[in-house]
C-alpha cells in the first residue's frame, strides 16, 4: 500500500476510533445529568470516590470559568494541530502509541467541545474526594491521561530526529 493510501486508512481509524470515544464520553454525560443532576452524591468507594454533578464553565481545574469563546478557539487550535501531526505521522510501528494518543486528545477536545456549544458548559460528574480532587469526567480522563503519556514518550522514548517528520518542507 502506497504511503498515501496508508495515511488515508489511518486516518479513517482515527475518525472511527474518535467517535466512538466521544460517543462513550456523551453517554456518561447523558447518564449524569440523568441520574445525577439535583440528587444527592452516589458514592462508590466511601470517603474516596463519588459520583458528583457539575457544570463546569471553565476548563480543567475550574481555570477560564466563563472563557467560553476562548475555550472555544483553543479547543478547535488544538484539534487542528493534532490532526496536523497525526497526518504526517509515519506508519512505522514506533508510532503507533502516538498515533493512539493522538485519537484521545482529540476525542477528550471534541467530548467537551460538544458540551460547551450545545449547553455552554461541560458536564462533569467523577470526584475524588479523599483528596479533593476537581470534579472530571470521561473526556478529561483522555485527555490527562494521553497529555502525561505523551510527555513520557517524548521525555523517555523518542529522540529528536523522531520527529523530524514534523518539519515543515520547502518546496525547490
């Protein structure tokens, strides 16, 4: 299969791969304004871990609250530059964990990105309360999750020259 054709299938595993994580993260949603919303805390592991309804206005850890419009443009920043490098990723396997993380950034942006045009905030229902830890829900566990995987990757794993397929080509 050409290189083309190849960045092609891997692009469309990533649409798939990202709507069906996104489709799980609404569902969550959908369940705790549901179950949650005006109810009383259901707690899971007690004093440690509870399910908690929240609107959420801001971005992670209650930064930005009422940024709506800038929270906005940077989501959609973000999704641009991720499906940037995820189009010129190389199909070598060393990548492929890359290209994973890859789909969850993006499913995580695209989760609350949803929330936030069609309610003006984001549904957020799991809290740890043994640490008090802010209110989260399924797309911040993607994000967070590829974000600190990521960093070890590019701190542990990959090299400079790794990257190089990033660089922008001048034209001769």
């Amino acid at each position: 299969m050409n290189t083309e054709k190849k960045r092609l299938a891997t692009f469309l595993l990533f649409l798939v791969s990202t709507a069906v994580l996104v489709a799980f993260d609404q569902w969550t949603k959908n369940l705790a304004v549901e179950h949650l919303k005006g109810q009383e805390d259901i707690s899971l592991i007690p004093g440690v871990l509870c399910l908690h309804y929240l609107e959420n206005r801001g971005a992670a850890f209650g930064i930005f609250q009422d940024q709506r419009t800038f929270l906005l443009i940077l989501t959609a920043i973000i999704l641009i530059c991720v499906c940037y490098v995820l189009w010129r990723i190389p199909s070598d396997k060393k990548y492929n964990l890359l290209k994973l993380l890859c789909i969850m950034i993006t499913a995580g942006g695209i989760g609350n990105l949803i929330d936030r045009v069609r309610l003006n905030y984001v549904v957020d229902f799991i809290y740890f309360s043994l640490i008090d830890f802010p209110v989260f829900n399924v797309a911040d566990i993607y994000v967070t999750t590829s974000m600190f995987l990521l960093l070890i990757l590019v701190l542990c794993y990959y090299k400079d020259e790794d990257f190089q397929f990033l660089k922008w080509k001048r034209e001769k």
